[in-house]
C-alpha cells in the first residue's frame, strides 16, 4: 500500500451514498507531505514523458497539483469554475457536471496558458464519473496541446470515469482505486494498485 | 524589491477598474518557484511566531498556502465558498463579498479542522477591500483560535483592507504593495516595503 491508500484506510470516512470524507488530508484540511508523496509517485509512474505544464481544476485540485509541480518543475494552470472580470475573453471553455455539487459548472482557461507546443499532465482529487476530466482534455484540446498522462488522487473504481478514460488511450494514474465502500460499516475496499 | 514585487513589474497588467492582472504566475497559471520565495520571505517575517496551521480561502489562495506551508510544515484549512454535501453540517460561516465577482459568498470552514489551540497564519492573494479576510478572521475566532499573522501576496494599497487590518493590531505581512496604477499608461507604483 502506498501512502495515499493507508491515509484513506486511516482516515477516510465512508458516508451514505457512495461518498467518501478524505476532507481531514485531501480536500480541505490539506497534508502537504502527503502530497509530496504522491508528487515522487507520479513522477516515476510518467518517467520519460517530457512535461511542460500541470492542468487543474479549482479548488481541491489546485493544492496537489501546486505541490506536485515542483517535482517536474513545470508551472500550473487551474481551469476556474466560472467567467470572473479578471479572465480575458480569450477562453477555452467546457462544460462540467459536479457530482459532489450537483450543478452544472462552465470551466474556462485563458487562451495564454495552453498551447499546440504544451505536453500536458492532469491532476485532480477524484475521479468519479470522468466529467471534470473531459472537460480538461477537451481544452487541451482545443488548444492543440498534448495530454501526456493524467494523475488522480483517489479513482472511484465503481463508477465509470476510469474506464471510459482509460478506453480512449490516455495514461490514467490513480494513486488509490476505491473498489467498493460500505457507509453501514465503514469498510473501505481498495483494489489492487501495486506497480 | 523582492522576487514578486520585481515579477509584478516585468509581467503584472493594469486594466481599467483598477484590476491588477496577475495570471500569468499568481491565480490562474502559477509560478511554485516564485511562492517558494514568497515562503521563505515570510517565514522570515513571521520568526518566532508558533504556527501551527494555515488558512486560506479558495480557490487562488490555494496553491500559494500549499506551497508556504512547506517553509512551516504545518497542514494547510482552506475556506470553502459554499455549503457542500461532502462537509459536515458543524461549520464555522462567515459572508464575504467578492471584489472580482460582485458576489456574496457563505464561506465555511469544517469545526474539525481549526480549535482554540490552534496559531494560525492566514495566506491569500490579494488584500484590497479586506472582506475576504475579516471572514477568514471571523472564523479564527469563531473557534477560539489565535491569528498569529497574516500573509498576502499583493496589497491594493490605495483601498482600505490594509490599513482596517493593521489598525486591528494584526501583523499583516504584504509582499508587494500596489499604492496605484494606471491602466492607459501600464504603471503600476509599489509602496516602500524594504525588510
């Protein structure tokens, strides 16, 4: 087990309705050690994949993705949730839908931070459903860059974002694939994950 | 001048309303580089003070907590903008107003997470109105908590956030601040801030 897997052994807290708290380490109290962790993880799991810049989405993407770019030395841009006056009108725009939210979000990203010559790494918290993640490749996309790998904290394994990205040929690396959880209980399933 | 100071002169945009662009290396693509530089200036101006955690406010505040928290090794609250389903009902709320988005906002942040043995060192972006603060302050002391000080990156100098704080007896650490600017010109003046 790495370290992400025994903190959400440890700490994770399983509540009614497929939800999973890792808000005392993950995504609102934050371990910054933890994340360093998980920085040296991802960097050997894309070794050799020529990095030029980190994409995210605001918020509890922004802080592991800020520690994690220090080990490729590269910057990061978060995708922000809503067209703010600070943002140029010249965006590239995608529509995500939050699980934990149950809304519909714009995401957009300045034209200036992403282009055709940017190989680039996704980071985010969750992968459930995939939503939020489309809606990063496709602004990758759009600006002709590359996604050379995508790195996720905690993938829900049950749920159908993990295969539909993995199907469309992307290197998908879930630090902690949560297989199945039991509110009633409390018991946490995590599958195998042992590179 | 220090690293940001010298980077809001070479890269800041001044665009009319009296908004300072700084997207390319503060809240929308982020320089880790630079917030390590940032950190390690304000773990000097905040020496002796016993820190024990970080608090922030999302979602550009984010990543430069993260990144300062290292020069501190302490974990990292930040303020979520409004009532998720991942968090408990046991909040400490306080309404903010947003300069950038003319908007109301219900911040929380979870009772878990911040007690009254807790020194807290509040860290954003940008300090200008100060609402965004005086919320963070709220909720400090809401739980009993200590601010020991207070981290921003860059100070609109000419409105009243500032001088509220200080006058509140807070150790209020700017990095850079803006005494004025001026959007048909591009000039951007930065007040004396020679530690």
């Amino acid at each position: 087990m790495n370290c992400l897997e025994k903190r959400i052994i440890n700490d994770g807290v399983v509540k009614e309705g497929n939800v999973l708290k890792v808000d005392s380490f993950l995504n609102h109290q934050m371990d910054t050690d933890l994340f360093n962790e998980m920085g040296k993880e991802w960097k050997k799991r894309f070794e050799g994949k020529q990095i030029t810049k980190i994409l995210t989405i605001e918020a509890s993407g922004i802080g592991i993705a800020c520690i994690v770019a220090q080990h490729f030395q590269v910057p990061v841009v978060f995708a922000k949730k809503a067209k703010t006056i600070n943002l140029d009108g010249d965006l590239y725009t995608a529509e995500v839908e939050s699980f934990t939210h149950k809304t519909k979000n714009q995401i957009v990203v300045s034209k200036k931070f992403i282009n055709e010559n940017d190989r680039v790494l996704l980071i985010d918290d969750f992968l459930a459903n995939g939503c939020a993640l489309l809606g990063l490749i496709q602004i990758v996309e759009a600006a002709g860059a590359t996604v050379e790998g995508i790195g996720i904290a905690i993938e829900k394994g049950f749920q159908q974002g993990g295969q539909i990205i993995r199907n469309s040929g992307y290197q998908l690396e879930s630090l902690a694939i949560v297989e199945s959880m039991d509110w009633e209980t409390g018991t946490i399933n995590l599958g195998e994950n042992n590179r």
